[in-house]
C-alpha cells in the first residue's frame, strides 16, 4: 500500500526510481493530506509508458485537503455549537455534507442600518448612521479586522469584489489597504475600449460577513486565533452526525517542472479532488474584482502599462489569477481523465507557463468557488518580449526553480485538449468566474463540454486584453493566439447572478497575421489561424447581452454553425462593443439578432446566410445533427446532469402554453425488462425521469411534475441510488437514453393533462 500524504509523494515509490509505465492505484476512501502532492519532472514517465495515478477498479478515492470537525458540543442553550480545529487553522470554506455552508453574514437591512455612508480614499464616514457606529463601534479591533463586505456588481455589472475594514475610529471605519483602493479608485487609462469603471466609495456593502455574532442557522464562523469553529444547524439535527470539513491546505497536487526539464507523460484518473480553501482574499489585497476573476493585488495601476500615468506594471492586462488547487506548470503530455474537482475554494484546474499536448477529458467541475478551469496565464501574452523574471513570477509557483529557464516562444501554452467534460455550480463565492477561461496559448481545442448553471460567462477568452484596441486603434496590445477552436459545447443556464457576459465571451487578438507579398493583410490564411467557434448550442441566458459575444479589440473570429435560443433577457445572439474586426458569421440559427453592435462597430465584418429562428424552437426548426452534435459524446454522456436541448425545450414550451400538470405515461417504459443505460432498478429509472422533467418544467424542489403551487407536491419520493458516487450532485444524475434519444429502449406513448388554466 502506498501512504498519499503530502510532498514527496511523487511516483518514487518502494525506495527507488519508479520504471517508465508504473502504476499506481488508489483504493476506496478519502486521502487526506498533510502537505500537497508534489509532482516534478523525476516524476515524469515517458513516450509510450506515463505514469499514472489512478483509482482502484471500482474504488472512488477522495483527495481532501481538510480537517474533519469532531468533538461538537452546545455553546449554552442557543443553537450554536462549537468544536476545536487545530492550532494555525485558516479557511474560506466550510463544507457539511458535501455543501459549502455560508459564513456568519447579514444584511444592513437586517442590522437596521439606516444608510448615509459617506465614503472616501480610507473608507466610510457613518456619522449619518447611528445603528452602523452602535454595531460597529462593539466589535474588538481583532473581531473589526475580520470583517468583509462584498459588493456584487460594484465596479461593473460583471464585478463582485470583497474588502475588509482595517480599523475603526469614531465614526470613520477604516477599510484594508490596497483592497479600497483598487475597487474604488482603479487608475484612468489611455486608448479605452469598453471601460473598467471604479465603485463608488460611497456605495454600501450587499452583505457585512464574518462576525460570530452575525451566526444564523447553516452558517459557521471560524475564531483562528482560539483555535475554536462555530456553527449553527437547522432544529433537530444532531451536528455530531454530520460530516463537518474545514479546509487546511490550498494545494492538492501541484506539478511543476521547468521549461529545460518538464514534467511529462503523467496521467491522473478516476480521482476526486476536494475540501481546499483559497485564503488570499482574506488578506489586506481582499478581492478587488476586474473581471472573470481577475482582480488587483498591488497598486491601482497593476496591468495598464504604459497607458496609465504615471505608467503601470506590464505587459498590458498583468493582472492576477485566482490560485488553482490543483495546478500544472512547465508540463507536457498530461492527461487530467475521469476525475472530480468539487468542494473547493480556488480555481479547480490550472495549466500555464508552457507546456504541450496536455488533455483534460471527462472530468466533472462543480461546487467551486472559482473559475473551473484556466489555461494560460496572465504575464506571457508575448513570451519573446516580457521579461522572464516576468512571467517566472506571474506565471509559476517557484521561480526562484525556474530562474535558469531560457524563456521565449518555448513558453507558449500549445496543443490543450479540453473535451467531454461537465462544468455546472462553478463561482459559488466569486460569481464573476468563468466556466472555462482561456487566455493566451496555440492549438487549443475546447470541444464537446457541457456548462450550465453558472453565475456568469461559460467560456471566456482573452478576457482584459482587448481593452486598449478597437477598429480605430487595433494591436495597441498584442499576443501569441493563434489556431485556437471552442467548437460543439453546450451552454445554457449562464449569467444567472451577474451580467455582461456571454455563453462565450472574447477580447483580443485571436489570430497571428499572414501577409501577402505586397505587404497586405492575406485575409483567407489569418482567419485559418484566428479563433474558431463552430457548432456551439446555447440557451437560457439570463442577462440582456449577447451569446456569443466578441467585446473590446476582438478580432479574427470565425463564427459558423453555431445555435442560440430561448433567450431570457437577450440583446442579440452575436455582436459586441469595441471590437476590432475581421468577423466570418456564417451558417448559424439564431433567435436573435446578428451583428449587433451598440458601440465603436468593428470593421470587416462578413454577415451571410445565418437562419432567424424563433425563440422557442419547435422540431426540425435546428438541424438534429447541430443539436445531437453539442455537447457531450458516447460514453461521456452519463456524465450529464441535465435534460438535453430537445426534451428539455419540450417541456418548457407546454409550460408556457398554460399547461401546469403534465402526465406522462411513456415514463413506464423505464420499467420495461430490458438493458438500461444505468444500473438502477425499474422504480429507480422511472424516477429519474421524473426528477429530470422536473427541471424543465420548474418544480424541480417538489416532488410532482405541476408548476404551479396547486401541484407542486411531497407526491413522489426523489430519487436517491445507492450506486451513486459518494457527494454526487442531484444535478449531476446520468440521463436515461429514452430521454437524450440516444438509446434502445421501446418508445412509450404519453398523455398530456392539461390543468386548470388551458
């Protein structure tokens, strides 16, 4: 047996160097770590033979990096109960039953705050507020100084940033430095496209956090400094049955190589990671949010270059990413297969400063408080021209490791796979991430995925660095893009908390030029290796702008084949603001507008042959084969969590014709004797679809199929396998074929029963 239990836990196992091809298999249980894995190029296998890491046949190993809380006892005759952690205990995150449970928080409505802060360069003046400087005013200064406020949509629809206060003297209460400053005074920049506006100081906070005295029932709060958690649970649970998770450490696995000797041919498989935490923004840089979980951690002018004055730290758009719990650097030929990234506190996956041919295929990202996964990093858009202690320190754990690497265009992040994989409950704490976000690298391929339920952008690429170009003034910030396709994804359910995102959403440069022999543009072969969106389904977004969305200095796109419908709040299917040019829109089914444009229009911009739809399609109004083509494919589909375009949309028109009770006999042929797509029972199968109809037809927190209150009902038990993995999602239940109408079951014949309003 292998002991998984922190650094030096690589493949040297049995007191030697391991043989190219070694495997290692995990078996059932959670691992929980005391430092995180650490993976270096000695741990590399080789052409042919990687390494790989990997779950027992039939086993479901957790990877934790938490303490479990034991030892609960009542904190007098209130709700509360208390347990000791261990000494230096630091955590963001608190997770009970496979659920993140919110910390201690209240609204200044619910304090009685009467408002009138007057805010400044340090903070708040609330001298107008009485009820504000009695709360205040009975904190400790060791209490005061953990308290955050958090500001959705502060600095920009698409923003949540966070602060803490400092300090509290009279009536000023004294915010965290450089935090304050960055969300509310960011520096002005030259050459704009599309703003990154400041908050107002004077804007009061959505929510006062992280006070034990704030504590409401399923919310906890975490005294570091006596070494003691609090936390309430709902009346008439027992907290010692519960299973209570503090997160200790910030990094599972960590593989780090060099660009003179990477890590390569490793493979991780069938693993769960969970149960880390991401403390920085508890620090005095807070969470001064720009954009996709972008924020600035150093001074006002962080990224602007040489387009602030005085001028900022370069290259252009150098802002800081959010810390990944597992990440990758200076590695090649990784392969990231069938594992689980959920219940964490950071980003869930990394890959940047170089590294080729790595693939992250069928894997499930959910419940994480962060982007799911980030390719590429923020410092090396142009690796030949940035310095590289630079990009060694943007861009790697260590650079003081890598300080001899020759850093040029070995840097570029090439030839990423990233397909068959389920994104959905993503940005839990910090709602402007990203499902996927995408920033410089070469021969991407983002294919074939499956995003939903997620509070912003499903998929992002060059977020910030378009923000200096537009048709007028292009290539003010350049980049290495090129050859890159997001092609044939699902994506619906997005812009659900914030707004000004897109089911895919791009700034930037996204191809590198071709020229011909007179020194012009050649047209043709720079969109071959521009930016490739084809055969992407969207639906269902939430806030008025656009699905596919090509936002400041975006250039070199080629949009084909691509469907969007039943939009919620839309403004167009495809369009921008500030753009650049250079768009192919071809071949698409859109419910909205194309082209659409509200400001600074891009130029070479080529409209044709797109297909108005309407917004709720019926059959046949989409190809079957565009819609059968998105998404997941073959084996991959069990991991989908939800109804598929065509039964899903079934549902919903019915709905929304006044229908509220539908009764559906074809369900039985899941009772059928025959083979099942799952290995559940006929009862089991039957309620499956039941529980999948529900959330199309809105009563998926009931136990009937009615919308309305009259039949939304406690009538069905919801269905609960015993073979489900252990902390799965509700959302994440495989589909049964007879609803993706992939499979072989008999058809059944259905009745619908309409209710009192048809």
């Amino acid at each position: 047996m292998l002991a998984v239990s922190g650094a030096g836990c690589g493949a040297e196992v049995e007191g030697g160097r391991h043989p190219a091809g070694v495997t290692v298999e995990l078996t059932d249980g959670t691992y929980r770590l005391s430092k995180p894995l650490e993976f270096g190029a000695a741990d590399s296998g080789s052409t042919g033979h990687p390494v790989v890491w990997r779950a027992a046949p039939g086993a479901h190993p957790v990877i934790s990096g938490a303490t479990r809380v034991t030892g609960w006892s009542q904190v007098g005759s209130t709700g509360v109960w208390s347990a000791s952690v261990p000494r230096g205990s630091a955590s963001r995150q608190l997770y009970v039953d496979g659920t993140e449970a919110s910390v201690a928080q209240a609204t200044p409505a619910a304090l009685h705050f009467t408002g009138g802060w007057v805010g400044s360069a340090t903070g708040y003046d609330l001298s107008k507020d009485a009820a504000a400087v009695a709360w205040f005013a009975q904190l400790t200064p060791a209490q005061l100084a953990q308290v955050e406020f958090d500001y959705p949509g502060g600095s920009g629809p698409w923003t949540d940033s966070k602060c803490q206060v400092a300090s509290m003297s009279g009536s000023q209460l004294i915010m965290d430095q450089p935090c304050w400053t960055n969300v509310t005074d960011g520096a002005p920049f030259t050459q704009g496209s599309g703003g990154l506006p400041s908050m107002s100081t004077s804007r009061m906070p959505s929510t006062i956090e992280n006070v034990r005295g704030l504590l409401q029932t399923g919310q906890w709060f975490l005294d570091s400094a006596a070494n003691r958690i609090y936390y309430t649970p709902k009346s008439g649970v027992h907290v010692a049955a519960l299973d209570v998770e503090l997160p200790r450490l910030e990094t599972l696995l960590q593989g780090a190589g060099s660009l003179r000797a990477p890590l390569h041919d490793i493979t991780f498989a069938g693993l769960q990671f969970s149960y880390a935490t991401w403390n920085d923004p508890s620090s005095t840089v807070g969470f001064a949010d720009v954009q996709s979980n972008l924020r600035r951690t150093g001074a006002n002018s962080q990224g602007l270059c040489s387009f602030s004055t005085p001028a900022g730290s370069c290259p252009w758009g150098a802002l800081t990413q959010p810390a990944a719990n597992v990440s990758f650097t200076a590695s090649s030929h990784v392969t990231i297969s069938g594992n689980r990234f959920v219940d964490l506190g950071g980003a869930g996956l990394s890959f940047k400063y170089g590294g080729s041919q790595n693939v992250i295929e069928g894997n499930e990202f959910t419940r994480i408080a962060s982007t799911a996964l980030i390719l590429g990093c923020t410092y090396d858009p142009t690796p030949a021209a940035t310095p590289a202690s630079v990009i060694q320190a943007g861009c790697t754990p260590d650079p003081k490791a890598v300080a001899k690497d020759p850093v040029g265009q070995n840097e570029i992040l090439d030839h990423t796979t990233v397909a068959n994989n389920v994104i959905h409950q993503i940005g839990t704490d910090y709602p402007s991430a990203c499902g996927i976000t995408l920033l410089f690298s070469q021969h991407t391929t983002i294919t074939h995925n499956d995003l939903y339920d997620l509070p912003y952008t499903g998929i992002t690429a060059g977020v910030i660095q378009g923000h200096v170009d537009e048709a007028d003034h292009p290539q003010n910030s350049t980049n290495i893009n090129a050859d890159n396709t997001i092609s044939n994804n699902l994506i619906f359910d997005f812009l659900k908390v914030l707004a000004d995102g897109g089911a895919i959403y791009i700034e930037g440069q996204q191809a590198q030029y071709v020229y011909q022999a007179d020194g012009t543009i050649d047209s043709a072969a720079t969109l071959a290796n521009g930016l490739h969106v084809t055969g992407n389904v969207t639906y269902n977004d939430g806030a008025p702008y656009n699905a596919y969305y090509d936002d400041a200095g975006s250039e070199w796109i080629d949009f084909s084949g691509n469907a969007e419908f039943h939009p919620l709040t839309s403004v167009a299917g495809q369009g921008g603001c500030s753009s650049t040019g250079h768009f192919w829109v071809t071949g698409n089914y859109f419910s909205d507008r194309v082209g659409s444009y509200d400001c600074n229009k891009p130029v070479d911009s080529n409209v044709s042959d797109n297909t108005t739809i309407p917004a709720s399609p019926g059959p046949g109004v989409i190809p079957d084969a565009m819609l059968a083509g998105a998404g997941l494919t073959g084996a991959y589909q069990s991991l989908a969590g939800s109804l598929r375009p065509q039964a899903s949309y079934v549902f919903q028109t019915w709905r929304g014709h006044g229908f509220d009770y539908f009764k559906l006999d074809f369900l039985f042929a899941a009772a059928r004797v025959g083979r099942r797509h799952e290995d559940v029972t006929a009862l089991q199968a039957y309620a499956m679809g039941v529980d999948l109809i529900r959330e199309a037809t809105g009563c998926a927190g009931s136990h009937s199929l009615g919308t309305s209150p009259r039949y939304c009902s406690d009538r069905l038990p919801r269905y609960h396998s015993s073979h489900a993995r252990a902390s799965r999602s509700p959302r994440n239940r495989p589909l049964p074929q007879t609803l993706r109408g992939q499979g072989d079951l008999p058809p059944g014949h259905g009745k619908l029963q309409p209710g009192p309003r048809s």
